[in-house]
C-alpha cells in the first residue's frame, strides 16, 4: 500500500482549497500551517478563495509557499445576491457559497478543500490513491442514524417515515471534500451555480447553504470518508461515547459554529471539564504560536 500512495505522490498535479475573509485570516493561516506540518509530501498549490481582503491580510500569506487567491467569478457572485435579495436571512451566511469556486478550478487532478475553521492533525496522503473522484464525510450524527433528509426542506426525517416523500438518503459535510479532475470543470460548476436560486431555497428549514446545493447535485456519487477526516469538535461527547473514534486517529479537527480558537466569546470553556476536547484547543493554539512567530520573523 505504501508503494501504491508514494506513486500517486508523484504523479498529476494536487492541490488545497479554502474560503477566507476578514474575519478568518487567522483560522485560514492555522489550517494552512496545520496542513503542511503533518503533509510534507505536499508541494502543490495553496488556493485562496477571497474577495475583500485589505492588502496587509493578504500579505500575511506570503510565509506560505505556492499560494494562489481566486475570486469568486461575477456570476456566481450575482446569482448569490439575487438569492440573498429574495431571501435575506441568508445574507450572514452569502460566502459560504464560495466553497462552490472549488469546481472552477480546473487544471488540476486532485483539490482538497477545507472549511478555514478546521485543523489538520494527520497525513492524508492515502487519499491520493482512491479512485472516486469526490470523497466527503456523512453529515449524520449518532442521534440521527435512521434518518434521511427531506429534498425541498433538507430536514432530517425518519428513513421509515419518508414514504412517497423525495429524499436525500445520505449526504455529506462540505467542510472537508476531495474533488477529482473529472468535477473541476464548467459543467459542474455551472451545475452548482443553477441550484442556487430561490426554487431551491425557498422550502429549506435548515442552516445549510452550500451542503444544500452540492448535496443535490452530487447525490449518491460521493464515497463517504470515516468522521476522523471532519471531526465536529462540539459532537465530540456524542461520538466518544459510542466508540466511534479514537482520539490519534483523527486526521481533521472542525471547529464549527461558536466554538472557533479565536473568536472572541468563543465557546471553547465549555470544554473547560473534557480533557480530550481540551487537548484539541491546545493543538490549535500551538500552530498559531508558530504562524505568530512565521510572521514576526518576516
């Protein structure tokens, strides 16, 4: 096996991905670094997804090698805000939208894309050799096994229930995906693009925004990846309780929602008690400490 992944090393042309913004810059610098800390197989390009970042934000970039900022296109940016004009509660939530650049980029025969809140703790390099050309993580919490999500509301119901009703039976979270050549170009992503309309958003009773529209169109084409690569560090409790993951095996932490290093009001004491979740937080603050002192150093 390990021959089987140096070949893929070394073979086609990889990537990174994420979405930043103001107020990410310094979650985006640690995914970054988390990333090449524990990868050194890596020598790819490092893309940005951004728009709005003042120069100095984005000069904080340069300790990383091969990075490359993308805009989003004008497109993508329009039939956001015409969607955000019909439905403004989804204004706060409009950049999420931009993970969708991902499938823009062509030239490449493998991205990896990461949510700017996550911190690598692993290799991933055994990815590299399969063959699927999108791999993601099942969205569906211990709580929620048995359950499907309803097509026009995206809501959680129960598999037994759905009877004639159109559903989702499993989908994925958009925090952590890996998408092949096959899907970085027009087609998909003009195939995103289209799905964000309010025919789509009209009926949804979730939070969710981009996870709607690539979970309708990727529906059954993603090979689902163990939780140890999109760790939800709030559904830590859940998961350890039922044995689900060992601590060294994560490769991805996600500090979702309320719960980021270094927002201030973060909900990161409620962990105060859970030594685990804990050692979590001191992982990420020790590579902040480190991007601290790359910048310094400049």
């Amino acid at each position: 096996m390990g021959n089987m992944v140096d070949m893929d090393l070394n073979s086609g042309k990889t990537g990174i991905c994420t979405v930043t913004s103001a107020e990410f810059v310094q979650g985006t610098l640690v995914l970054i670094q988390s990333f090449l800390n524990h990868n050194p197989w890596f020598a790819g390009d490092i893309v940005i997804i951004a728009d709005g970042l003042e120069p100095g934000e984005a000069e904080l970039f340069d300790i990383f090698p091969k990075v490359v900022f993308h805009k989003p296109g004008e497109d993508l940016l329009l039939r956001i805000g015409h969607l955000c004009n019909a439905l403004p509660a989804i204004i706060p939530r409009r950049k999420r939208f931009y993970s969708i650049e991902l499938f823009n980029l062509d030239g490449y025969d493998r991205l990896f894309f990461f949510d700017s809140d996550m911190l690598v703790t692993g290799n991933i390099a055994e990815l590299l050799s399969y063959p699927e050309q999108l791999l993601a993580c099942p969205d569906q919490p211990n709580r929620h096994a048995g359950k499907v999500r309803d097509r026009s509301t995206f809501k959680r119901i129960s598999a037994d229930r759905a009877g004639q009703r159109d559903v989702l039976e499993k989908t994925f979270n958009a925090g952590f995906m890996a998408a092949g050549k096959s899907l970085l170009n027009q087609h998909t992503y003009e195939g995103l693009k289209e799905l964000i309309h309010i025919s789509t958003f009209m009926n949804i009773r979730t939070h969710n925004t981009d996870q709607v529209v690539l979970n309708l169109l990727f529906d059954g084409k993603a090979r689902f990846l163990p939780l140890t690569y999109n760790m939800i560090i709030s559904k830590w409790a859940e998961f350890s309780a039922a044995g689900k993951i060992v601590p060294t095996d994560i490769k991805i932490l996600h500090f979702t929602g309320s719960y980021k290093p270094w927002e201030t009001g973060s909900k990161m004491n409620d962990f105060t008690d859970n030594p685990v979740v804990r050692a979590f937080y001191d992982a990420w603050f020790v590579v902040n400490d480190e991007i601290r002192g790359k910048i310094s150093r400049r």
